[in-house]
C-alpha cells in the first residue's frame, strides 16, 4: 500500500489523518487556495515533420477545407478542448530559425534546410503571421521561442519590437506593410530552447550571462509586459536550475523557467513501438512518466531556496510518450500512434501539473499534430482525434480551478519486483462550488475499489461521471474506423452522505463531477 499527499496543502488545513484503510481518498474541499492555470493545457507545435506542414497548413490550392490556408478540422477540433496556448516555432528548429526569411510575399521568402528535422527544405510560407493568425482563430495566447543558438540579441530584439511596439519605427513600419496596424502584444517569449543541447550545447553558466544580455534587449512596449522562459533543465539536471536561480541578476532576467522530460519507454535508440508493447512495457512506461513528480518536486525545491514567494513559474514546455516512428515513416518526423497507454501517461501528468499548480505555471504537451504523442492526427484530409486528446478534454474542468488537497491511500500495481501506486489522482474546484476528482487506474488487469470521503461536508451530490477506457491496453483510433477510445457516461459510483464508492475499471480514467 502507498499513502500519497498533497503535501504543501497540507500544512495549511492542518489536517492530520490518514486515510483508515487502502484504496480510500480523503478530500479537503475548504483548504484549497492554489489556482491551476489553464496554460498547463497548452499545446507545442514545431517546424518537424508533418505538425506544421499538413498537420495546420496546407498547400495553397488545397482541396482539404481551410481559411487562408489554416486546416478548418483542426481548428475545431482544437478549440473543442480549449487550447489555452501554443508554443512555436520550437524545440530544436527554434535555434535554427530566422524570423525575417517568414514575412513579406511568400512567394519572395528564402527557404533553408532543416537540419534538426529530416533535413527538408523549409519554405518558410508558414511564418510569423501566419502562426498568429492561427492562434488568433484557435483563440488562444502565442508563446514564440526565439533563437539564441545562432541567431543574435539584435534578431530577437527586433523580433519583439515589430511585435509588441506601437511606436514608429523601422521594425513597426515593416509590420505594417505586411498588414499588420496594430501591435500584436505577445506576452510569452522563449529566450532560446534546450541550449543545453540542440541550441548550443551551452554549459548552465554560459547560458545564465547569454540569457542576462537578451532579456535586456527583449523589452517590454506599452502595457505589454513580457513573460520571458529561459531555457531550464531537462529530467534531472539540478545544476542547471540551481545557477539559474542562484543569482539575483539571472533570476531577474525571466519569470519562468522551462522543464523538459519526456517518457521513454526503453533508451534512445531503442524506445519501442507505440501499438506494439507488452504488460512490462506499458509497466515501464507508467514508471518512468511517474519520475515527473520527483523532477517537479526536486526543481521547485531549488526554486523555493531563491524564490520562497514563488514569483517564478516552472513551465513544462515540452512533455509526453516518445515511442520509436511508426514503421515505414521518415525517422526524422517522429510520427507515432497513440494509444490508451498515451492516455493513462497524459492523465499522471496533468493530474502531477495541478498537484503542482503553485510553482507549475505552465506546460505544453509535445506536440500538436503528428508528431509525438498529438491530440491529433491527419492523413491527407482525414483526422483522428488520439486518446490523449479525449484526456485533454475531460480535463478541461480544470482550466483555472482551485486545486483541491487530499490524501490518498492507493493498493500498488506490480511487475516482477517493481511497484507502484495504482491510483492516481487530483482534484478541483471550479465555479459554483463544483468539484471535479480526476482519477487514473494504472493497472491495466486489476479493478479497484475506491473510497472517496470529503471531508467538511455532511452530504455529496454526483452530477456526471465520465470515463475513458477500451478492450485493450493499446487500444486507438485509426483512419476510417469508429473510435476505439473516447469519453463515455459511467455510473459505476455510489454516495452515501460524504462519501463516495468508486468500482474503477482496469486501464481507466475517470472524472467525477460533484458538488
Ligand atoms: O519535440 C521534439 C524535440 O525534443 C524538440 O525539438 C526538442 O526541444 C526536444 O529535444
């Protein structure tokens, strides 16, 4: 048995039992405090392989719907789940990109190779506007990245400006004969991406005085204030967070600092199929996405030595699945089915992001559209809408809600020697008092029976219970076929008074809406 807690919660409610027996959930609905920004349902779309190229933009005489080049399914399909933000243009093309080559005439812009990703040649025809017209019809806020690796404090200096100025000058000018009047305000920069590696294998400290130097040029216009991400660690690389916060000067230079880890079932080069897995895999893989927790924990406690107000968010700009290509596909577009696997790891991140909602600001899943663990695939006209996005989807009830605290007592899930907690949770509270429990069943076999007391009301009414599960543990939806994963009713839940019995199928993911 495992008893979890919410822990930094807990010191503010005081309460202090344990949960009596395994498999039982206590909920303190009054001590909750901490608001779960919704941008931790942000979304990451890179130039690589076919995220950007087919996946929003298609060719200019297209047949696929579209307006002015923008895919109409995708569109709906994403404001369906409330994208809150999409990061662009990287990862590692971030580094290689010069934002210049994507304005003006299409028809007059550069091309250049990208090097990172299946060493295609870029045409630069979805550029600077075109991103921001995306978002401005998907209706949420723009995170641009923008390139230290090898480009200059100058470039992206002048980046900002033709962005957010209001004043006159050559870089405004320029905005506004390619259409744009008004500044666009774009609050979320990247100062550079993975410069540890892809972005200029920088050591920390390297990077830290680069970072001082481009945030001063990165300048805020008018009531537009910026929102800088310096480039943070990947996994376990606590000396990195550590020189970034240690020193006043550094620290003052941004407001968020990014985390990078990704799941990967086996090593680099052998990081298995995305449809093909054994039990011990999808073992594995639940393991390894459950490391999350302890590189959030261990980071914020770095931050929290510096920074006790927690004025500075931890943003996971790059999170998911990383399974090897599908069979047949270029290696370099990292391309790869999603399955309920991918599902059970989207919904032990996002529950570990709320859990973490006071230092965790931000997160975006890798990435978008086909490539990695998407919430959407196309071929040709054709979309599919992946397990992980009817995660996103059920979780929506969170977007800006107050994290509720708990403790949980959870039997574990076992293979060969190797243990871990079956049940995974979080839990808030939204608008009119409504509370909304997320709940993952990791064990792919083995139903539980939970016990869910909330403690603090003498009564609970369950309006809606919602669950995602299938036949199989790679059970997902493909071209042509009904959906083999989505969000069903479920009414395997009983109340009585203030408690709630929950029979959680093996494999499942449920939410409880209740007040
Ligand atoms: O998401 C794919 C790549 O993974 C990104 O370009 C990079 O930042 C990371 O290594």
């Amino acid at each position: 048995m495992k008893t979890n807690f919410v822990l930094a919660f807990l010191m503010i409610t005081g309460a202090s039992s344990l949960p009596a027996q395994d498999n039982q959930i206590v909920l303190y609905p009054d001590s909750a405090r901490h608001e779960i920004s919704r941008h931790i349902y942000g979304h990451f779309s890179e130039h690589l392989g076919r995220c950007i190229y087919g996946g929003f933009w298609v060719g200019e005489d297209s047949e696929i719907p579209n307006t002015g080049r923008i895919r109409t399914d995708v569109v709906e399909a994403l404001k369906e789940i409330a994208i809150p933000n999409l990061r662009w243009p990287g990862g590692c093309f971030a580094d290689e990109y010069h934002w210049m080559d994507g304005i003006g005439p299409r028809d007059k812009r550069p091309t250049m190779i990208n090097t990172h990703w299946g060493g295609v040649t870029e045409d630069n025809s979805f550029g600077t506007h075109e991103f921001l017209e995306l978002c401005s019809l998907l209706d949420c806020e723009p995170v641009i990245c923008g390139n230290m690796g090898s480009g200059t404090v100058r470039e992206m200096s002048q980046w900002v400006e033709y962005l957010n100025s209001d004043n006159i000058s050559p870089m405004t000018n320029l905005r506004r004969e390619n259409g744009q009047e008004q500044a666009f305000g774009v609050k979320y920069w990247g100062v550079g991406n993975e410069n540890w590696g892809c972005g200029g294998r920088m050591t920390a400290e390297y990077y830290a005085n680069e970072l001082r130097r481009y945030s001063v040029y990165c300048k805020n216009y008018g009531e537009n204030k910026l929102y800088r991400v310096a480039c943070g660690p990947y996994d376990e690389n606590y000396h990195w967070t550590e020189t970034l916060m240690k020193d006043a000067q550094t620290r003052n230079s941004f407001q968020g600092l990014s985390l990078h880890y990704y799941t990967v079932r086996g090593d680099w080069s052998s990081k298995g199929s995305a449809t093909d897995f054994s039990e011990a895999d999808w073992f594995t893989t639940m393991q390894k996405t459950l490391k999350m927790d302890e590189f959030i924990q261990k980071h914020s406690e770095i931050m929290d030595k510096y920074d006790p107000e927690k004025t500075k968010g931890l943003i996971v700009d790059e999170w998911g699945n990383w399974h090897d290509v599908e069979p047949g596909t270029n290696p370099g577009f990292l391309y790869q089915q999603n399955t309920l696997r991918d599902a059970l790891v989207a919904a032990v991140n996002l529950n570990i992001f709320n859990n973490h909602c006071d230092r965790v600001k931000m997160a975006n899943i890798a990435q978008t559209v086909n490539v990695l663990q998407s919430v959407i695939l196309t071929e040709g006209e054709q979309i599919v809408r992946t397990p992980t996005y009817y995660v996103f989807k059920m979780y929506m009830v969170h977007h800006d809600a107050t994290l509720v605290p708990y403790r949980i007592s959870s039997e574990d899930y076992s293979v060969d020697d190797q243990s871990i907690p079956a049940i995974h949770v979080s839990c808030s509270k939204g608008e009119y008092g409504k509370m909304h429990l997320t709940m993952a069943n990791l064990n792919p076999n083995i139903g539980t029976n939970m016990e869910c007391i909330v403690e603090g009301m003498e009564s609970i009414k369950v309006t809606s219970v919602e669950i995602i599960t299938a036949g199989s543990m790679n059970a997902f939806n493909d071209f042509g076929k009904n959906e083999a994963v989505n969000i069903r009713s479920f009414d395997d839940v009983f109340v009585k008074e203030n408690t709630l019995t929950i029979n959680m199928p093996p494999r499942s993911i449920i939410q409880i809406t209740m007040q």
